[in-house]
C-alpha cells in the first residue's frame, strides 16, 4: 500500500516541471511618470508648429502626389520619379526667387 502511495506522489510531481523549481526574481524598478498640464502642451505643440514650412499650393500637392501615385503603380520607375520631381522643384524654386528678387529691386 505504501508503495502505490510513494508512486502516486511521485507521478504527480513529475508533471510539474520533473522535479524542477526555477525561482525567478521580477524586477520593478520606480517609473516617474511626469504630469503635463494643458497649458505645457499647448505651448509645446505651438513651439513645434511654428518652425514648420506653410502649406504647399493644392497645385503642388497634385503634381507630387500624382507623380507617387504613378511610381507606387508602376507606371513611372521611382528613379524617374524622383528625378522628374526633383527637378520640377528646382526649376520652380528658382523661380520663385527670381521673381522675389524682382520685386525687391522695383520696390527700390
């Protein structure tokens, strides 16, 4: 009888982990969770906003998201994609400054 009881115990702790015990220690180290009122965000996100460039023309968003449009399609390689939208960019950009620059000289 004795025997059976030995062997009833032992079968029940053998599937737990084979006679195994992993004790396994749990870090928790104090987190500081910091407390932002309104007011901190507000000026934070205004801060932020303010070094942002204007809003492109409708024009422009057209032009470049057409030209994505038709790499991520397929029917423009991204190369050509990219160069035709880099220089559409400069070209515009430089005139954008010739005429800043006319202007500045007529006003004087």
């Amino acid at each position: 009888m004795a025997k059976t009881v030995q062997k009833a115990q032992q079968e029940t702790h053998a599937g737990d982990g084979a006679g195994l015990h992993l004790h396994m220690r749990t870090l928790h180290p104090p987190v500081p969770v910091p407390y932002v009122t309104r007011e901190e965000m507000a000026t934070t996100a205004r801060a932020a906003t303010s070094r942002l460039p204007g809003n492109p023309p409708v024009k422009d968003l057209a032009f470049y998201g057409g030209l994505g449009a038709l790499a991520v399609a397929g029917a423009l390689e991204w190369p050509v994609a990219l160069a035709v939208g880099g220089a559409t960019w400069l070209v515009r950009s430089g005139r954008k400054q010739k005429q800043e620059q006319q202007t500045m000289g007529v006003g004087t």
